[in-house]
C-alpha cells in the first residue's frame, strides 16, 4: 500500500464518521470532578500479522486529577514501535465556556520527555484541543494535538475520533479510529473497535482488536483497566 493510499483511507474512514456524527467530540474534553482521581492501564497483549508499526505491545499509562471544577491535571505514557519510541508527559486541560451544555470545548498544555529510536530523551511541549458531546446512551469524541521537540524540529501529530454506547447490563461499545505523522513525518493510522464491562462501580474492564491501515497493516488484541477513585 503506498503512502497516498493509506492517506487517503484514513480520510475517508474519519471523514465517514464526521458525517455520521453532526457533532464530534472527545471525552477528554471534560474535566474530572474536583478531588477525583481516574486511572487507566493496558495495551495489545497478543499481535498477529507480523505487527510492529504502528501497532505493537504499545503498553499506556494514563491519570486524571480533579484539581478544581476547571482545572484537570494528569499524567500520561507510553512506549511504541518495539519500544523504540515513546513519551512522558504531565499536562493541564481546562474547558473553554461552559461546562454544562451539550458540548464541551477545551484545551490541554503538556511538558514531557520523547524517546526516539536513535536519539536521548528529549524535552518536548504539547498542545491539545478537545471537543466533546454527551449523548443519551453514550458519547461522541475528538481529541487533536501535536507535540514538539524543543531542541530538534522534531513534530508529531494525532487525531482520534471516537464513539462510545451504552449497550445496558454494565455493557459499552467503543469504536475509535486514529490518524496522525510520527517524528520522522510518517504517515498512521489505525482502528481499534472493544468493548468496555462495568466489573463494579468504580473498576471497567476494556477489550478490543487494533487494526493498522498503514505501516505493516498488522493488527492486535487489547485490554485495559479503567479505574475511577
């Protein structure tokens, strides 16, 4: 698949849910109540397909910290491409006007450190923009930032999109799809459809397959623990 192909299906995939949905958005642009705290832990624990870019292991950490109704703040990492590559990052978000309309704005600030295959860990700057809506089963969501080296001209970029149902009985569908430029300017993208399970009121489990459109088109099961104190 040349790079042109895989460009263009990765348009037309977000472009499909762009028009299924009036209104995207993303869950991260809300902010955790003040004094809660959520947690998530996971990655693909089986691949198939020879997969290695850009799906691979790929373990993630993320927190989220309710600092005050209009501040989050979190914590969030993770290693890709056989671990050659990977982040650390703490960040900020704050939403952008309301808070209790039927969509929600907001922007993030990170500082963190890039590990790239050939080079030290480098200090790196974030920015992110968020669009959220509630629906009566669920949500829509998208989440756009890019990050920057400081000492390199060093740029990625990401973009996902995402829509979660409540299916009842503890039970949630979660379809989202990803596009983005690595370091090295390569062009991404994959899907990852799972389903979440309610194990009680404070613990989800997460469960899905994560298939690359581009790179080595590998694919991969994932899990996740989802947390909220």
């Amino acid at each position: 698949m040349t790079t042109r192909t895989a460009l263009s299906r990765g348009l037309w995939i977000c472009l499909f849910w762009l028009i299924c949905a009036p209104i995207s958005a993303m869950a991260g642009a809300w902010t955790q109540e003040e004094g809660s705290l959520f947690v998530s832990i996971g990655g693909n624990v089986a691949l198939f397909d020879h997969a290695t870019r850009p799906v691979h292991y790929d373990p993630t950490f993320f927190l989220e910290y309710g600092l005050s109704p209009r501040l989050t703040l979190g914590l969030d990492g993770y290693t890709a491409d056989k671990g050659e590559a990977g982040s650390l990052f703490g960040f900020a978000r704050t939403p952008i006007g309301r808070t209790d309309g039927p969509v929600v704005v907001a922007l993030a600030f990170g500082l963190g450190l890039t590990k790239t295959p050939t080079g030290p860990l480098w200090e790196t700057v974030r920015i992110g923009g968020h669009l959220g809506q509630g629906l009566d089963r669920g949500w829509l969501a998208f989440d756009a930032e890019a990050t920057r080296v400081l000492q390199q001209p060093l740029v990625q970029t990401k973009m996902e999109l995402t829509w979660g149902h409540r299916l009842g009985n503890g039970w949630t569908s979660v379809l989202s799809g990803q596009i983005g430029s690595g370091l090295e300017g390569n062009f991404y993208a994959k899907m990852n459809p799972s389903l979440t399970y309610d194990l009680t009121q404070s613990i989800r489990l997460r469960a899905g397959y994560v298939q690359a459109l581009t790179g080595d088109r590998g694919s991969g099961l994932s899990a996740q623990v989802w947390v909220d104190f």
